[in-house]
C-alpha cells in the first residue's frame, strides 16, 4: 500500500481539484449547488490525476527517462517497487473507475434531461483518460514532444473549472474565463517547474519537454509568464465580480496574502542556477495554488464575512 501511496503522488492531488473548487464555489455564489455533483466531480478529477501519475510512472520507468540523473524521489517502476505489468493493469483498472465516476457525474449533472450536453460531457470525460495515459505511453508519447502544457491547461484548468460551473448550471459565465485560466496556467507552472528539475535527464532520453526545445533561460521566462499572468487574471476575476453587486466586500481578497509565498517563489527560480535544487519549490507551488484557490473560493459566498459577524456578536453578548 505504501508504494501505491507514492506511486499516486499525493502530493500532486490538491493542484488537481483547485478548478473544481473555483467552479464549485462561483455557482454556490450564484445558488446553485449539489453535493452529489461535488463528489462525483472530485472523484473523477482525482481519478485523472492518479491515472496520469500511474502512466507517467509507467511509460517514463519502461522508456528509460527515468535514471540515475532523474532528481527527486525514485518512482515505482524505477526503484523496482511495482513490475511494469502490475502497473499496467492497475492504469486499467484507475481508468476504468474514473470512466465510472465520470459517467455517475454526468447522470446526476443532467439527469437525461440534456442529451446534447450529456454526450459532449462524456467525450471529454473519454478524451482526458485517453490523454491522461497518452502523455508519456504509446510509441509516440505527447510528453515527448513538448505539448503536456496543453494538456494541463486544457484538462485541469479550463474544463474543471468551466465543466464544473456548467454541470451546476447548464450555462456559460464568461467571467469565469479569468480564475480558470489563472488556475490552468498555474497547474502549467507546476509542469512547467518539473521540466525544469528534470532537463538534464530528459534531454538525455529524447522526452522533448518545451524546456529541453527552448533552453533553461527560456523556461524561466516561460515560467515568470504563467505564475505573474494567474496573479493578475484572479486580482481582476475578483475586482469585476466585486463591483458586481456595487459594494466593497473584502472577502473577494482574502486570498492575496497567499501571494507572498509565489512571489519568493519567483525570486528563488530567478536566483536558481541548479535545476536540481528546484525539486522542493513543486510542493510549494502546487500547495500554495490549492490554498489561493481554497480562500477565493470561501470568499466567492462571503464565508469570512459570515464568520466574523458571528464572532463579534458573541463577544458582545
């Protein structure tokens, strides 16, 4: 069970929900919620997660990327702790249970009522497995060839964020175009980060990350882009929602304190001159964007507000 545990990455599953959190939240802002559609939603997006986690482990352990130059913790099929063809079977059997969860997601979201939506929905459900394994397994591996951005992206930035919204509401809010694209450009940071980490001993196995394509200097640039542009798109995401209603509520800030962590987080990834040394800012990263997303979230329905108002009542009387 252990060397399932960090065969999973768990560390990599916060990063993973914070669309769904975001999406969640903005249609709880507007009174729509469902706590089957909530589970189900975690469920299939953590699924995705471990899916792609358990075929990165197996197509980069059976491919040879992952050697002796690899920096941070040796994984499954690396370190000998799990065969490749026990890892295959549980890619299959990950796979087959987030298809389930994704399907249940779909029923409850749409009940047969929306055709349409239900078939559009369930492609993308079918699309992320495929390209959750398809990153680094097959003969011709996109995480080879520089497009896991895109995957990111896509997956869990837009479709998380807006998929879930849409699910809750049957609609399309196009303001909510700014925290998924924040969200998605930070997860690609995540990425983004890990290629850097590991350019040395990709470059070696021919996995063409756009880090190994376009050079270290460029992936810092890269990398300064992502983080500064998902600063600017949630400060704005909150401002326009704000001025909404007219009124000044602070709660849509709450979570701007959290950006003194990113902030040196940049200063260290400038300083950086050892891509090796970049292993412990992934965690940093991935955590620092799931509690952004956790207080922007609670801040979407005024939780801070509520809470303080309870507490300043109670010390009156």
């Amino acid at each position: 069970m252990k060397h399932w545990i960090e065969a999973a990455r768990v560390r990599t599953l916060p990063l993973s929900v914070s669309g769904i959190l975001v999406g969640c939240f903005y249609a709880m802002s507007q009174g729509h919620f469902n706590w089957k559609i909530v589970i189900l939603a975690l469920s299939t997006t953590l699924g995705l997660q471990i899916l792609s986690n358990f075929a990165n482990d197996y197509g980069d352990g059976v491919n040879g990327t992952d050697n002796d130059d690899r920096v941070g913790p040796k994984r499954a099929i690396q370190s000998g702790t799990i065969s490749p063809g026990t890892m295959r079977y549980a890619i299959f059997v990950t796979a087959f249970l987030t298809l389930v969860s994704a399907m249940l997601l779909i029923y409850a979201s749409f009940k047969g009522k929306y055709f349409l939506f239900s078939i559009i929905f369930f492609v993308l459900g079918i699309l992320a497995i495929a390209s959750a394994i398809r990153y680094t397994v097959g003969k011709n591996p996109y995480g080879y060839r520089g497009l896991g951005d895109v995957f990111v992206f896509v997956f869990f930035g837009l479709v998380s964020t807006f998929g879930i919204y849409f699910m809750f509401t049957k609609e399309v809010d196009w303001l909510l175009f700014l925290p998924a694209t924040a969200v998605g450009f930070l997860s690609v940071g995540v990425l983004n980060l890990n290629n850097m980490r590991d350019q040395v001993s990709d470059a070696k196995s021919n996995k063409n990350t756009l880090v190994v394509k376009f050079g270290a200097a460029w992936a810092k640039k890269y990398h300064y882009f992502l983080i500064c542009s998902a600063m600017i798109l949630l400060v704005v995401f909150a401002y326009i929602n704000d001025m909404r209603d007219g009124v000044f509520n602070f709660d849509q800030y709450f979570f701007l304190p959290f950006y003194f962590p990113l902030v040196a987080h940049l200063k260290r990834v400038y300083n950086n001159s050892e891509p090796r040394l970049l292993d412990p800012e992934l965690k940093k990263l991935a955590l620092s964007t799931f509690f952004i997303c956790v207080v922007l979230s609670m801040g979407l329905i005024f939780l801070f507000s509520d809470i303080a108002l309870y507490i300043i009542e109670n010390i009156l009387e």
